[in-house]
C-alpha cells in the first residue's frame, strides 16, 4: 500500500522510499561524528608576546614569555596555540586562520610585579588583550577565550604564591627576631635578680660593719682614759724618782705589780694593733669598691627612671582599661538583649515560606528572559531592552490584528498559499460528462466557484477569528489580546527584579553561584547566623565579666602603684646624689684607718718596752740605786711614749666615730638600692614571661608549609578536568528527535497526504487513510529503532536503557507521521511551514536556553519539543518521566484523530458543491 506521490494517480515509488527512509539515518550518523570530533586539534589561535622583562634584585623576570609558554603548554585536542607576531596575527585574524589572538602589552611584567615593594600607589594590575575572529566558528573563540582566562589565572596564582610565600617567611623572621628579644629580657632578669642579691647581702655586709664601728666607738673612750691614766703615771713615775730610795721597800713590792700591769698593758696593746691592722685591711677593699658600687649605683638609677617613670602611665592605662571593659560588658549584656528579641522562630520559618514561593517563581521569570533572548547573554540585558522587547511585541499583536481585520472584511489579497491550493483543487477537478463543451464549461463553473469558496473560507475563518480575539473571557474580563498585552507587561515586571538581582550579585557572589539560591537560604542563614552570634556574645559576655572581676584590683591599686614607683624613683635619685660622696669618704676613713693602725702599733711598742722595763725594775730592784740615773731617763721615755698613746688614742676614736656615720648613711643608702632592685627584677620578670607567652603564640611554618599553603592560598579553588567538547547526551537527544521529524516532513514532500480521488473513491476512509500513513509510519518507526541503537552506542548506554530508547523513538516515528500528515493534509504548504517552525523552535531550544520568548511559547504547544525533553531525560536518567510522557500520549492521540479527519472530512460535499457538481453535470 504505497501512498500516491504528488502527481495526481502515480504511486510514490521505491526509490523514493528507500532514499526517505535512508536520508535521515545517514545524517543522524553523520552529525553524531561530527559532534563527538577527530583526534586532531581543530581551533587554532595566536599568542603576540610584546612584554618587556624586568630586572629585580638583579635576576631577570619575564612574566609575557612565562604567560605566552603557559599557554602553548595548554595546547591538546580542542585548540593549538601558535606563537606570532602582530603583522600574521591580524591577518590571521582577518582570515579566519585564527579563532582568537591573545596580545601582551610591553609593560606586562612591569605592571604585574609593581607590587613587590609594598606601595599602593605604585601597584598596577597587569592586563592582557584578547581578539576574537569575527571569520571563525563561535565556539572556537569561546573556547581560546577561556584556554586564555586559565593561563592568566595560572600566571596570577604563581605570583600571588611567591608574595604570600615572603609573608610567611617574614612571620618566621618575626618570630626568630623575638626570641632572641625575649632571650635579651631573660638576661636582664637574670643580671636584676644579680642586682638585687649583691644589694641584699650589701646592705647585711653594712649593718655588721656599722655594729663593729659602733662598737670601737663605744670603747675608744675608755681606751682615751687609760691612755691618759698611763701619761699621768708615767709623769708621777719621772717625779717621783727623788723619792726612790726612800721608798725602795715600795718600789720592790709595786715592781712586781707594775710588772704585771706592764704584761697585761703589751698583750691589751698588741691585740689593739692587730685589731687595727684588720679594720685597716678592710677600709681599704671598701675604698677600692667604692668607685664599682657608686657606678652600679648610677646605672640602677638610670634603669629606674625608665622603668618606675612609665608606672604611673601604666595604672593610668590600666584605669581606663577597665573602665573600658565594663563598658564592653554593658554593650554585650545590650547587643545579647537585643538579639535575644530578633531571633523569633515563627519571623524567620513565615520568612522562609514566603523565600520558597517567591525564589521559583523568580527563576522561572529567568528562565524565561534567557528564552526571550537567544542571541544575548542573559548578564548584559538591560531593562531598556527588555521594555523595548515588550514595546516590539505589542506592535506584532498590533498587526496581527490589523491582519485578521483586513481578511476578515475581504479586503486583503488571496495568499499564495490559498491560491496555491485552489489552483491543486481545480487540477484535481474530473468531468463527470463526456461532451467537451460541457466539460469546459463546467471546468470554468467548478474554478470559480473553487477561488469564490476559498476567498469566502478565508474571510469567514478571519472573521471567526477576530471574534474571538475580541471576545471577552469571563474569567479574566480580558480579551485574548488584551491578555496578550498583560501577560508581557506581567512578563516584564517579574523580570525587572532578576536583573535587579543579577546586578547586585555581580562582583559580591563566586563565579557560579546563583543569586536565587542564596535568596532562598536567606532566612535560614540569617537565623543560623544569629544563633551564632548570639552565642559568641554570651561567652564575650561571661569573658568579659571575668575580665572585670579580676582587673578590679588593678584599678584600685593602680594609684598606690603609682605612688610607691614615685617615691621608688626619687629614692634612687636620692642614692645616686648620695653615693657620690662615698669615695671621699672611704678615702678619709682609709686615711684614718691607717693613722689607728701606726697609733695602735706604737702602743703595743710601747707597751712591750714597759713590760721590758717592769721586768728589769722588779729583777733590779737591789741595783736601784745604781740605776736610779737610768730610771730617770726610763721613766721620761715612758711619760713621752704615754703622751703619744694618749694621742693617738684620741685620733683612733674620732676617726672610728667618721667611720660609723658614714656607714649609717651607707647602709640606708644599700638599703633603697636593694629595694629598687628587687622591684626591677619582679618587673623584668613579669616583662620576660609576658614576652614569652606572646613569642609561643606566634606562628612558624616550614618550607614544606610555606610551599604548601602559599600555593593553596594563592589558588584555593582549581578545576578538576580540561576544556572540551559539549555532553553528548543532550545533542544525540536533539539529532534523534529532530532527524525523525524531518523523516516524517520529507515524506509529505513526496507523497500527497490527500488521495486524489479520496471524494470517487468507493473504499472505506479507513483504508485510504491507512494507505496514505501506513507505510510512511513503518519506516518512521524503523528509523526510531535504528536511530535509538546508533544512539545507545554512542552513548554507551545499557542494554535496557538501549531498548527502551528505541522504543520511545519508534513510537515518535510514527507520532511524528500522524502530526505532519495532519499538518500537511489540512493545511497543505502552510502545514509544512508550521512544521518547519516547530522543528527550528525546538532546535533551537535544544542547543541553548536563551531563545526570545515567542519561540518558548511555541515550543510550549510543540509535540516535537515534548519529544525531544522526554528522550533526552531519558538519556540523562532524569525525572519527569511520567509527565512528558503523558503529554505525548496526549499529542499521539491528537494527531491521530486529525490525520484521520483530514481524510474522512475530504470525501463528503457540502450542499453548494453538491449543487455545483449536479449543474456541471446537466
């Protein structure tokens, strides 16, 4: 049952159907091919390196070469790049030879390493220029474009790299620099708790030497009466001498008692000078010192006046300190109230129900902007072209209208396409005669009434259409143009605030990040985010109150503080003026000493000639008379010796009395030394510690951690996979669906989809209907099966998922014969037109989503476009399933009943062509 070709009463022949058949499986495997690509690079660009190398600390850095072999490095199956000059790149250019030329300025390296000195104002951004041929393929320039955009990120992320690398490096350095701050303090500490020790036992050193001093002074005055005792002796001795031999009998008795005395006065003399050589020895060390601890001294005066000068500063400071943290306590205890009150579960979930109904709607009016403009990316449309869309679009229904109006009053011409079918009408016309005359009159009769019915169908179809377009729908108060004109001023003002929200996100958002999205998630952020704070603020809070509590005391004695490091300082100004004389004094004392010492030796001299004496006056006293010359010139010697004791004495005791005052002045002095240092040592003590804790919190990084975390930094986030080809999933869906429509639009090309003789013919309308689609739905069906199997390979797909592909194709093939059949049987050319727009919508919203709106709405009412989103989720192992495929058991339904009635309807005759036949035959 082959169906009848165009030619009125020949049969479509087999070649034709073999090469209808053929033709759309051949180009399904052909456009397969070429989407999936050969082994061979197919885009070639250029790179033109016109950058200068810079020169820094002495080593040449050249960033254009760097980039321009990053970038031929880049080089593989999607794109080669060529390195030229500018000369062969514009011609390049101009040739479609090069799909993009990527240019480097001559001061690129300049400009992309002005910031190694640290200076903002000096700090250039570095820019490359890419060209795009306007004589290549679209996607050849998107492609090098983008191949272009990962070497200047590469470039960018190995500089980011080696700054942030010095930044570590420079907290490594820091870190070194102090320690060894720290280990300076540590000294320190260690020489002021020296200090502190050596004034310690300093002042224990005076207090046992001013108790000695004390002491001699205390017993130089009974030294000062014996000596005076013994010079008033010795004179009595010298004039009583006339009166010894009178009293020998006296002088033996008291010879041996002043033999005695003279004994206890040598060994008292002796222990006298001893004693006195000993304090000698010591006064000189004392002097010696004297200069070391008077420049100690000095020194600690000098620590103490930039230490104590800064304490009053301090508990200053420390004041305010506190004072400020009670009023950050305040301000927590306000902004913890304050939160506490914004955080309403009820606000944020009513909040987020209303996210969730506006957000979809407000990416379905996305969706449908990127729909209204194909051509455009949907980041650069502006709402002056968006009102100017709705203003073209206004004008279209206006002159549709216009259109209709003109038809429907009849004074609008005939369309070719009318007229096309009227002249196929008439030539299908057959003389029911065979008188030739009749038949030619007839022939006339039927032509006009053929063009007459056809102008009146035309004109009443407008007319019926007008009605409706001005008819008003009850439910809306609106007629279909009115509600025309609303839907795109809706349109546009839901699509307003996409754009508004587009502009907002650009340069806030990631790359990648859709707006909407974040949006929705608001509310639930926002809560999320506030429970956070509002638990960081309770623990500020509870930190802060522990902060008062124990900074309390710091305040309150803050002055006492600062009052006691006053006085501290003026103590140790007043040593330092004070120990300025110490020298002088230990000089006088020394000089005093050693006069004590001669005074003290000449005593036990003295004493032991006495001894002598005594000891010889008792042995002699039988030869006192004899030596009573020699007595005399002894007791003189005696009496002058006693004179020199008495002194010597008095210069010992006034000496000693010196010594003792100044070392009552040298130990108060030692004294507030030794206090002044233990207060520095506690201070370098707490200032070490401090310094030390502050130093393990500082952090250190190794080579391994600096190489590793300047490359992440400098690159946080990287893509995992190369630049390719397109998913191959979406353009098989689109090859298949789109290769069986033009299948079934070819076919009634060839074949009429209305037998000539459907009106003469005396079998049933069933089967002239299934003579005219039969055959044609067969090979539809073939071809859905071979293309579902070319399509599973290709895509590697499973078995089952194989053949449920190309069952769903082979039924399309057949649904797709119903729907052209019906397109091309009540409509004829303006059928295959209709057909023609509904494969290029669909088309085109398979390749991208952004297609004027007019195109979207067709789709929407398009059987193919159902088609194409039903194989490809099917393919993609999408959801959806049922829907879609409910709407094209809808459509098959449909276009079965029409293609059938366009068969059944052309067999019967109205009333006038009955009349008009009956009068041709008579």
């Amino acid at each position: 049952m082959r169906p009848e070709s165009m030619h009125p009463g020949h049969r479509l022949s087999w070649q034709a159907i073999v090469v209808l058949a053929l033709v759309p499986l051949v180009a399904v495997a052909m456009l397969l091919g070429v989407s999936q690509g050969g082994n061979r690079p197919h885009v070639q660009a250029a790179v033109v390196n016109l950058d200068e190398a810079v020169t820094i600390d002495g080593q040449i850095v050249p960033l254009g070469r760097q980039l321009a072999a990053e970038m031929v490095a880049r080089t593989g199956e999607n794109i080669t790049w060529t390195l030229a000059d500018e000369a062969d790149a514009r011609a390049g250019l101009a040739e479609g030879r090069y799909a993009a030329v990527v240019t480097i300025p001559a001061q690129f390296s300049a400009a992309a390493t002005s910031f190694k000195d640290n200076d903002a104002d000096a700090a250039k951004q570095a820019t490359v220029q890419v060209d795009v041929s306007a004589n290549a393929p679209v996607t050849d320039a998107d492609l090098a474009r983008e191949i272009a955009g990962l070497a200047t990120n590469t470039i960018n992320a190995t500089l980011t790299e080696g700054y942030l690398g010095n930044v570590y490096v420079g907290f490594n350095t820091v870190g070194k620099q102090f320690t060894q701050l720290v280990d300076g303090v540590s000294r320190l500490d260690e020489g002021g708790k020296g200090l502190a020790d050596g004034a310690g036992q300093a002042v224990t050193g005076s207090e046992q030497l001013e108790t000695g001093l004390n002491t001699l002074v205390d017993k130089g005055g009974e030294l000062t009466e014996g000596a005076d005792g013994l010079a008033d002796g010795a004179s009595q001795v010298a004039d009583g001498t006339g009166t010894l031999a009178k009293g020998a009998k006296e002088l033996s008795d008291g010879a041996g008692g002043l033999a005695g005395g003279a004994g206890d006065l040598a060994d008292g003399s002796t222990a006298l000078a001893s004693g006195a050589n000993q304090f000698d020895q010591g006064i000189q060390q004392l002097n010696a010192q004297a200069p070391k601890l008077v420049e100690g001294v000095n020194t600690l005066v000098e620590g103490s006046e930039q230490v104590l000068g800064a304490v009053p500063d301090y508990t200053a400071g420390t004041g305010a300190v506190v004072d400020g943290v009670g009023a950050l306590r305040d301000g927590l205890v306000s902004l913890d109230d304050a939160l506490q009150g914004s955080l309403d579960p009820e606000t944020l979930a009513r909040l987020q129900s209303s996210m969730d109904e506006l957000v979809p709607a407000l990416k379905e009016a996305r969706t449908a902007l990127q729909v209204y403009f194909p051509d455009r990316d949907p980041a650069s449309i502006t709402q002056e072209e968006l009102e100017a869309a709705a203003k073209s679009f206004d004008k279209a229904l206006t002159g549709v209208e216009t259109t209709i109006d003109a038809l429907a009053e009849g004074t609008a011409p005939a369309s070719p396409e009318v007229e096309e079918l009227a002249r196929r009408i008439i030539a299908e016309w057959r003389c029911p005669v065979d008188d030739p005359e009749l038949c030619e009159q007839l022939g006339k009769v039927y032509a006009q009434g053929v063009i007459d019915g056809m102008a009146k169908g035309v004109q009443h179809g407008a007319a019926v259409v007008r009605e409706k377009l001005h008819t008003t729908d009850q439910r809306t108060g609106m007629t279909p143009l009115e509600s025309a004109r609303a839907f795109s001023r809706m349109a546009l003002r839901i699509a307003k605030p996409v754009i508004s929200i587009r502009d907002l996100a650009k340069g806030n958002l990631p790359e990648g990040t859709d707006p909407l999205d974040l949006l929705q998630q608001l509310p639930t952020t926002v809560g999320e985010k506030v429970g956070q704070l509002v638990d960081g603020v309770k623990r500020l809070r509870s930190g802060a109150d522990e902060l008062a509590t124990r900074a309390a005391p710091l305040k309150e004695n803050g002055p006492a503080l600062g009052e006691g490091a006053t006085a501290l300082l003026e103590g140790t100004r007043s040593l330092g003026e004070q120990v300025g004389a110490l020298p002088e004094g230990t000089r006088k004392l020394a000089d005093a000493s050693g006069q004590l010492s001669d005074g003290a030796n000449a005593v036990a001299d003295g004493a032991g000639a006495l001894a002598d004496g005594a000891g010889q006056l008792a042995d002699g006293a039988g030869q006192l008379s004899q030596g009573a010359g020699k007595l005399a010139n002894g007791a003189d010697q005696v009496a002058s010796g006693a004179d020199q004791l008495a002194a010597g004495a008095e210069r010992y005791v006034g000496g000693v009395g010196q010594a003792a005052e100044g070392m009552t002045t040298l130990r108060q002095g030692l004294i507030q030394l030794s206090d002044g240092a233990t207060a520095v040592s506690s201070g370098v003590s707490t200032l070490h510690d401090e310094l030390g804790a502050a130093r393990d919190k500082l952090p250190h990084y190794s080579a391994e951690d600096i190489e590793t975390l300047s490359r992440t930094v400098a690159s946080p986030v990287e893509r995992s996979n190369e630049v390719g080809a397109p998913a191959m999933v979406p353009i098989a869906a689109l090859l298949a669906v789109a290769t069986l429509w033009l299948g079934a639009l070819l076919t009634y090309a060839f074949a009429a989809p209305v037998p000539s003789d459907v009106v003469t013919d005396s079998r049933s309308s069933v089967w002239l209907w299934l003579r005219t689609v039969g055959l044609p739905g067969l090979i539809g069906a073939g071809q859905g099966v071979l293309i579902g199997a070319i399509a599973g390979v290709a895509l590697n797909l499973s078995l089952p998922r194989t053949v449920v592909a190309m069952g769903l194709l082979a039924v399309f093939g057949v649904s797709f014969v119903l729907i052209n059949h019906a397109l091309t049987a009540w409509f004829g050319t303006i059928g295959r037109g209709l057909a023609v727009l509904l494969l290029v919508a669909t088309v085109g919203l398979g390749l991208t989503s952004t297609v004027p709106g007019w195109v979207a709405q067709v789709a929407a009412f398009s059987p193919l476009h159902n088609a194409l989103l039903l194989v490809r989720t099917w393919l993609a192992h999408g959801s959806g399933l049922v829907l879609l495929a409910g709407g094209a058991l809808l459509f098959g339904v449909i276009a079965l009943a029409c293609s059938y009635a366009g068969i059944a309807a052309r067999r019967r005759l109205t009333a006038e062509q009955f009349r008009a036949r009956v009068a041709e035959a008579s």
